[in-house]
C-alpha cells in the first residue's frame, strides 16, 4: 500500500494507492502512482509505503513519520498522560516519584503532586502485626527444663489445666499440709515433675509472654511508623520486652 502525503509540517494525506512494490516498478515506478491523481504536484509530495497510514504524521529530515507524544501536545493533540506527568505550556513535566513504598503512592492529576495514601499503609502494617500477633499466640513459647526448651501452647484448654493443677497443688498444702508434685507435659511429650511453686513459675512464665505478645503488638502500632516489618524484628523485640516482664 502506498500513501501519499504533502510536504508540509503537518502533512495532510493526498490519496493512497494499493499496489504492491513488484506492481509499482512493473508498471513504470513513480509515474504508475501519481498517474491516478494527475493534478497532484510530484515535488511537493511524498511517497510512503507502508500497511497503514500515520495516526499523526509529522514531516521531519524530508520524511514523514508518527509524532512523539511530545508533539502531539506541542500541536494541541490529546494524549494519555502517565502516572507522574501533566501538560503545561504545550509541554510534559514530568514529576520523579518519591523514593518509598510504590504501593502507596498515588498521582494526584489534579494538584500535580504525589500523595501516599496513608491509611491504606497503615491498615496493611496493623494487619502485618495482627498476623505476628497471632502466630506468636498461636505457637506460645519455648519453656527451659534443665539445658532444653520445651514448646507450651497457650490455647484456653493449656491455661485452665495449668491453672486447675496450680490450684489442686495449692489446696492440698493449705488443707492438707501436704507437698505434692504433678507431671506436666510439653508440646513434644516431655514430662517434668512440679510442685506448686513450679507450677506458679510456668504460669508467670506463661503469662509475661502472653503480656509480651499484646505490648509488642502496641509498640510497633503506637511507637513505630508504618514500614516492612518482618516477623524477625517483631519476635526481637518480643524476647526483649519479655525478659524484662519475666524479670519482674
């Protein structure tokens, strides 16, 4: 297919031919094409070959090809504008995106301005901790017997049978002065002999991380800005606040 356009800036489609390139030169070159419009001056044409004709043909270096977006808003032809542009004075500015999480920033087409939407970082960092939160909850802690740690839940069923065997303890020496031991189990099957004040120490235990996981949640929500929290930071600053309440 052969376009033929004017030579001018802006140039204008004159006619188009459909003849292949074999055709054309069969039946005499150039001449074949401007014989179909013979009022067309040769000089002040050109000839493209190509399957479409130009969207937006532009003349430049004596050939015509598309316009960049750049000239089209230089000659007044609306464009999509990406995310961080906007046109002034028949120009794209282009506005750098800040440096910082890309998920959370926004172009704002209106006010020219990047804007990150900080209720949605912060919903997605409190459901980053709530998540931490309740796998911490979820495992419970490592308890130490001799040189080992052994793992204890603390589901509802765990609490109420170490407390109702801290309480069975508690009522036989008050009652009937009589220092009894009771075997508890770990996670892993591991039994250890306790008395009342072992018994009382798996519950402070027990309790100052169950404390620990609810006070880590509100540090990093009150005390830290939204941010890519990993699960090794939160279980750091945890131990910390943990060996603090387990020091008393």
């Amino acid at each position: 297919m052969y376009y033929v356009y004017s030579k001018e800036k802006l140039p204008k489609l004159l006619f188009d031919v459909n003849l292949t390139s074999e055709e054309v030169k069969l039946y005499g070159g150039w001449n074949v094409i401007f014989g179909y419009y013979p009022n067309v001056q040769k000089d002040n044409s050109t000839i493209i070959e190509r399957d479409t004709p130009f969207n937006y043909p532009i003349f430049d270096n004596n050939t015509i090809r598309e316009m960049t977006r750049e000239e089209k808003v230089a000659n007044d032809i609306e464009i999509t504008l990406e995310a961080g542009e906007f046109i002034e004075n028949k120009k794209i500015i282009k506005v750098p995106k800040p440096q910082g999480n890309d998920k959370y920033l926004n172009w704002d087409k209106d006010k020219h301005l990047w804007i990150l939407d900080t209720e949605a970082q912060k919903k997605d960092y409190f459901d980053v901790i709530d998540n931490f939160k309740a796998t911490s909850l979820e495992y419970g802690f490592d308890y130490k017997v001799g040189e080992k740690e052994h793992r204890q839940r603390c589901r509802d069923k765990d609490i109420i049978f170490i407390a109702m065997s801290a309480l069975l303890l508690f009522l036989v020496k008050t009652f009937m002065n009589k220092e009894i031991k009771k075997t508890w189990y770990f996670e892993d099957n591991f039994g250890v002999s306790l008395d009342l004040m072992g018994f009382i120490q798996l519950m402070f235990f027990g309790s100052t991380f169950i404390q620990s996981v609810y006070d880590t949640e509100n540090y990093f929500k009150t005390k830290e800005n939204p941010k890519e929290l990993t699960k090794d930071e939160f279980e750091k600053k945890r131990k910390e606040i943990h060996s603090k309440l387990a020091k008393g």
